[in-house]
C-alpha cells in the first residue's frame, strides 16, 4: 500500500472523451440523426447510471426486444431494462433494479405517442401556411419559443399539449 496523501501527482489537463479519434457515422443509432432514445421507466439512481454509460461510450443500445421478468414476452425495448413498462407501471417498480419507487423518470412510450397525435389532428386543423412551416421545424428538429408563439391558432394547443420536441438550441 502507498503511504502517499494529498493531491494527485498528475492532473488531467482535459476530461476524457470517447471515441475521440473515430469519426462518427451521423446515420447511425447515437449520431445526430438518430440520437438514443429518452431513459424512462427507471429511478434516479439507475437514470444516472445509464447517463455515465452514454457519456462515457459503454452504453450497448439493444439490437432486439428482450424478454420482461415479470411476464416473460419480449416487450423490453430499452437497454440495461430487465422488467417492461407494463409491468413496472403496474408493480410500481423501476425496470432497471426492480425496487419498488413511487416516481420513475421519463414519460411513457404511450403518452409520448398519444401527444404526436395530437399534434398531427392540430396540424390538420391549421392553415397551410402555418402547417408547412410547423412541419418544416419538426422536420429539422429546430423548434424555437418565437417560432410557436407566431401561430396564434396553434400556440394553445402545442403549449397544452407539451410537445414532446426538445427545443434545441445551437
């Protein structure tokens, strides 16, 4: 053992990045046009873990559904998940560790798609004009705060809604 206190001999000059040197192909799962999927259905503390996994390049996303513990069919659609979101709903437990919690992260598959449908019937309601311009923005993944509050017809309902477009700001 080493009798050695204090600070470290060596400090890192910058943070460890990886995949530095590799260039990334933009199509594939993790790149800018398919990022990874939102984290849901788990505690904070199985949220954070995965977070280290993605930030740190260990994260596997899975190739297929595996199968829940709980109920036995392949409806597991997350890495690192051992329970379906069936399942943790109704037992109230993450579907990482399987404890039981009475708040989990993220929103729901089912509500995320429920709030695209909205979406689309509001679309439909709309004037031309503000419905090519609205599909352009969702198209690019570029939603700004001025751009929903120039449509006067819409703003209630894309504001009521939450649309799940995370406002991305380069």
């Amino acid at each position: 053992m080493s009798r050695r206190q204090g600070p470290p001999k060596h400090q890192n000059k910058f943070a460890w990045k990886p995949n530095a040197g590799i260039k990334i192909n933009e199509t594939e799962v993790g790149g800018k046009f398919r990022p990874l999927s939102e984290i849901t259905g788990v505690c904070h503390k199985c949220k954070e873990q995965i977070d280290w996994k993605r930030k740190y390049g260990k994260y596997k996303p899975l190739s297929e559904p595996a199968k829940c513990q709980k109920c036995g069919k392949r409806a597991v659609k997350q890495a690192y998940h051992k329970i379906c979101t069936a399942c943790s709903k109704e037992l109230g437990q993450c579907a990482k560790c399987c404890c039981s919690v009475s708040q989990t992260v993220g929103r729901d598959i089912v509500e995320i798609e429920n709030e695209k449908k909205q979406l689309e019937e509001a679309i439909k309601n709309a004037r031309e004009r503000e419905r090519r311009t609205l599909l352009r923005a969702v198209s690019t993944c570029f939603v700004y705060a001025f751009l929903v509050m120039n449509f006067c017809c819409l703003s209630f309902c894309l504001l009521k809604l939450q649309v799940s477009l995370h406002f991305i700001s380069y």
